[in-house]
C-alpha cells in the first residue's frame, strides 16, 4: 500500500502546521503552568474546520478522510499535546459516534454546533471501578416514559468540565452484560448532571479531566444513540477511531521532542565539539528517527484501511501500541541529551516528557492493545 499523500492531504497538513507552530504553539508552555483550558486555540481551529474534519458537509463538517484529520491531529499535538487530546476526543470519538450511530435527528440537533467548535463533545465511559473492564460499570439508564433517568459516576473524563455535551454509557438492561448497556447524548446543564472532582495532572495539564455525576439525571429517550444495548458496541467502535487518534498525539510529540534534541545536539559544546559529532548520539538521533517512521507508517496505515472501510481494529491498536509506547522511549531520550537542562521546564522537552505518559494509558492500555491485537490475529481463519 502507497502512503503517498494527495496534493489535498499535504495542503491540509501544511495549513494546521503554519497555525500550530505560529499560534497555539507560543502559549503551551504557559497553559500547562496555569492549567488554563485552551478556549482561544478551540475556537480558532473550529474556524478552520478542525473540529468536524470528518463531520459530513451537510451538517456544517469538512468531510474530510482520516488520514488528512490524523495528519493535522499530529500537527496540533507537536504544538500543543493538551489542545490535541480536546481535538482528539472531540472529533474520533463523539462526533464520530453521533455521525455512525445518532439518529438523523441527533445529527440535525448536535453536530452543526460541534463542526464548528462552538460545542465541544465529551465521551463517558470509565468509572471508578470499570476501566479496562467498561462491562462492570455501575451507571444505570432506567427508562421512565419518553425518558431515561441516568445515575452513576463517570471517571477521568476528558473535556467533562469544559465540554458542552457528553455521550455516557449506562446499563439499560443490568442482567445483559455487554448487551445490556446503552448510549445517551447528554447536553451539560441538564438537571442531574453535575462535574466532580478535577484531577491535577503531570501532563497534558491545559485540557481538563474529571469525574462526571449522574444524579436522577433525566435524558430524553430521543437522545439515545443506536437502539438499546447497542452502547458498548458504540463505544468500541469509538475507541477504535480513537487509537488511530492517539498514535497521532503519539507522533506529534514525538517528532517536537525529537526536533528539540536536534536543536540542541548542533548548539551544544562539550569535549570541544558540537555534541552532535560524538557516534554515541549520532547512534540515538538515528534509532529515534527510525522509530518515528514506523510509528508514522503504522498511524497512515490504520487510517488508510478506516477510510477504505475495510476492518482496521488491528491495525489501530498496533499502531496505538507502538506509537504511544515509541513516545515515551523518544521523549525520555530527547531528554537524556539535553542532560541536566532537560530536566528544567526552560526546555520544553521537560514538558514533552510528562505529555507522553499518558499515552500509553488512555483509551486503553498497552497491556488491553496487546490483548485485542492477539484476539484478532488468533480469531483470523486465514492466518496459518
């Protein structure tokens, strides 16, 4: 398969790059300080079309494939990882889950609104006792007329406290297991939903991540997604999208990181020689750029196979695995050359390196990736 990118795809990545670096990337530093939510970078981007790249035209989107959204997701994270995980969510998991599943009435009512930026969505599934297990979640939807009374707490929720809507996962049915459990899209302000506690985080500190609560929080049936029962499949689909996602918050912290130790390596003086020169970290520059290819060519992949609709489970938690755990290897390596200045927040590799913990956590595991990408080669009838 080519990874040749279009002259479209190149555009769209040369336009996110401009605005990144130019614009959000020159306050990063100071929101992960103050832990301030990037509203100015949300409404911007919305204003070029980055939070609905995949919302079709005709509910105000940009239609656009997966591989140009990733390459800009990536373009985002190397400015800024905070700003990209809002974009990430935003766009590969709820709006995707409403275009897919929502009926034409849901997509009327919430995707115009979250195209545009002027929404940003939020997506409810871990609990505090159900997290790589989202069938033990204890939320329950109990249908009550031409409504559904939520009640439960939803954990580590990106966007919860400056999102405008949520989709949250309830069980409608606690006797069913997977089958059970189903998918609302809840508007913040609604009666019965309030925010929790805010965690304080060692990265990604400018997007915000906290508990949800339901409390006798009465939903119109109207908003609920699928059919009943049909809210652990929409949420496995979502986190499919959502691990091409992260490789791409994967990459673009990682090649930042990397661009950052070149810099430094060609400025940087010891033993009477620009530290580049020594083979030791020549040695390194080249298995860091390696692995950021493979990372790139797996993330292209996965999100070539998505926009081809053929299956892509696989592929996306490889590249998920890979990537997330390629981060954190490259991270700590970039600051490994800039010795003692690296571990001071006047470098932002210091930054980078807190950013890219999470990335082998969030919207599953490495352990969970290594667990669905074994099922799905050991269930395929057609490997040896």
């Amino acid at each position: 398969m080519s990874f040749q990118l279009s002259e479209e795809q190149l555009m769209i990545q040369a336009m996110v790059r401009e605005f990144a670096r130019k614009e959000v990337a020159v306050t990063a530093a100071e929101r992960d300080q103050t832990k301030a939510f990037p509203k100015t970078n949300l409404k911007k981007m919305g204003e070029l079309g980055l939070m609905g790249m995949m919302v079709p035209v005709e509910y105000g989107g940009e239609g656009a494939d997966t591989v140009s959204y990733v390459l800009a997701l990536s373009e985002i994270a190397y400015a800024c990882a905070a700003t990209a995980v809002v974009m990430s969510v935003h766009n590969s998991i709820t709006c995707e889950s409403i275009v897919k599943f929502g009926s034409e009435d849901l997509k009327q009512r919430f995707l115009p609104k979250m195209a545009t930026g002027k929404w940003i969505g939020a997506f409810a599934l871990t609990e505090p006792h159900a997290g790589s297990d989202p069938v033990r979640q204890n939320a329950t939807a109990v249908k009550d007329g031409d409504t559904y009374v939520i009640n439960g707490t939803k954990r580590f929720i990106t966007s919860g406290k400056n999102g405008h809507l949520v989709i949250v996962t309830a069980k409608t049915d606690p006797d069913a297991g997977h089958k059970g459990i189903s998918a609302f899209v809840v508007k913040k302000g609604t009666k019965g939903l309030s925010v929790g506690h805010e965690e304080d985080k060692m990265g990604l500190r400018a997007s915000d991540t906290v508990d949800l609560l339901f409390e006798d929080c009465r939903v119109p049936a109207a908003n609920m997604l699928g059919a009943p029962g049909d809210g652990f499949k929409i949420a496995m689909t979502g986190l499919d999208g959502g691990r091409i996602g992260i490789a791409a918050q994967s990459l673009g912290v990682a090649t930042a990181a990397f661009d950052a130790a070149l810099k430094y390596a060609k400025g940087r003086e010891q033993f009477g020689q620009k530290i580049s020169k020594f083979q030791g970290l020549r040695w390194t520059i080249a298995d860091m750029a390696t692995e950021i290819e493979a990372a790139r060519l797996l993330m292209l992949n996965a999100a070539a196979l998505k926009d081809h609709g053929k299956k892509f489970t696989q592929q996306a938690s490889m590249a998920k695995l890979f990537a997330s755990e390629m981060v954190n290897r490259i991270t700590g390596k970039a600051l490994q050359m800039h010795g003692g200045y690296g571990f001071t927040k006047d470098y932002p590799v210091e930054r980078f390196y807190r950013d890219a913990r999470v990335f082998t956590i969030y919207e599953g595991t490495s352990e969970i990736q290594r667990i669905v990408i074994s099922n799905n080669i050991l269930k395929d009838k057609r490997k040896p």
